[in-house]
C-alpha cells in the first residue's frame, strides 16, 4: 500500500430509487453502486482502516 495516497469513497444512500420511502433523497441505486464497486475493484486496491493507520504509522 502506498501510505502517499489514500482515496476514499463513502456512499450514504444506496437503495432501490425506484421504490424509495424517501423520494427527496438524492441516493445511488443498487444497480449503479454495484457497477461502481466492479469498476473500483478493477482499478484501485481496497484496503482496512487497520491497514490504513498501520501505514501512517510507519508500518508495512
């Protein structure tokens, strides 16, 4: 992992829009989040806040 760079990504709403009890909400749709999960696993490197800290520590 590289301790320089770090993204994060964070969804707040993710549910069925279609049938949402909240309309109003601007959200991400099943569908869509699990299209973008694909991509980023594709891409990028998932990593755990342990493994995060560990790097910023100094760790491997």
């Amino acid at each position: 992992m590289n301790a320089d760079k770090l993204t994060v990504v964070m969804y707040h709403y993710v549910r069925d829009l279609q049938n949402s009890r909240y309309p109003q909400i601007k959200g991400c749709d099943v569908r869509l989040f699990k299209e973008q999960i694909k991509f980023l696993q594709k891409h990028y490197n998932f990593v755990t806040i342990e493994q995060v800290i560990n790097a910023y520590r100094g760790g491997a």
